[in-house]
C-alpha cells in the first residue's frame, strides 16, 4: 500500500530540472464596464500603474482565494471606479502570455453594467483620466492587451 506524498513531495515536484521553482499562472478578472447604451469606460494608466503607463485600459484584478468570480469583480470596480456593479456576465477567457514584462495570467472576462453618474476614479496611484467611448472612437494609445477583450465584448453585443 503506497503513502500519501508528503509537502516536501509536493514542494519538490513544483522545481524544474535547473533546480527553480516552477511558475504558475495567476488568475485576473477583467472587466469592461458599461452604460448599457454601447459605450465603454476606460482608465488612463498613470505614472504608478504596473506597466504601460499612459495608455488606455478597462479594469481588472486579481481573484482572490475563497472569492467568486462575481466577488471579485465587484470588489475590484468598487475599488478602482468606486461604483457598484449592477450587472455582471462572463463573456470570455483568456490565456495571456506576455514576453515584456514577462507575464503569463489566466484573464476571466466580463461585461459589467454600471451608472455613469457614480464613476470616479478610485485609485489615483494607478489611474489619471477615466472617460466613456464609442466604440468606433477610441482614444489612443492603447494598452496592449485590450484589443483582444474589447473584441469579446463586441462579440458579446451582437450576441
């Protein structure tokens, strides 16, 4: 009768040949906010932000151990545009894999409902300019991976 793998088992499988720990992906919820009437919040990322200061971005945040999907994006709109999410819906998944900073995170995204009237900037250290698009006039430059969520959200639309 085999034994159970004991913690350091499992501490070592998680180390490579070289002798590193093996990374492993974090999970993001990204949430592209909405009015309901086809327009889109987006933050200016500013001078504190992680990377890509300057650049045009939708929100999101790291899922926490113990939280729903739906908690995390609440909590994380309520943090950075200090609004209440009155709707949310997952409208798709990512595997992003970046080279620059190196990165590699399982992005959830969502489409989230919210009242123009209550969006203000949250978090001052990470955002300088918060405004709402058309989708056929969006501001530059954009952060490099909103492309492909905004795609999902349009997809979502014509749904």
């Amino acid at each position: 009768m085999g034994t159970a793998p004991s913690s350091n088992d499992h501490a070592s499988a998680r180390e490579s040949a070289a002798g590193q720990a093996r990374k492993a992906p974090s999970v993001s919820c990204v949430f592209i906010c909405h009015d309901g009437r086809g327009r889109v919040l987006l933050a200016r990322r500013g001078a504190g932000a992680r990377d890509e200061p300057g650049t045009w971005d939708c929100g999101a945040g790291a899922l926490e151990y113990g939280e729903s999907f739906e908690t995390a994006v609440a909590r994380e709109v309520r943090e950075e545009y200090s609004a209440d999410a009155l709707e949310i819906e997952t409208i798709g998944v990512r595997n992003v894999l970046r080279e620059e900073p190196a990165s590699h995170w399982v992005a959830v995204i969502f489409a989230v409902r919210v009242n123009p009237a209550d969006v203000a900037i949250g978090e001052p250290h990470k955002f300088d300019e918060l405004d709402w698009f058309a989708p056929d006039a969006l501001p530059r430059p954009l952060h490099s991976q909103l492309p492909e969520s905004l795609g999902l959200f349009h997809a979502w639309q014509g749904a």
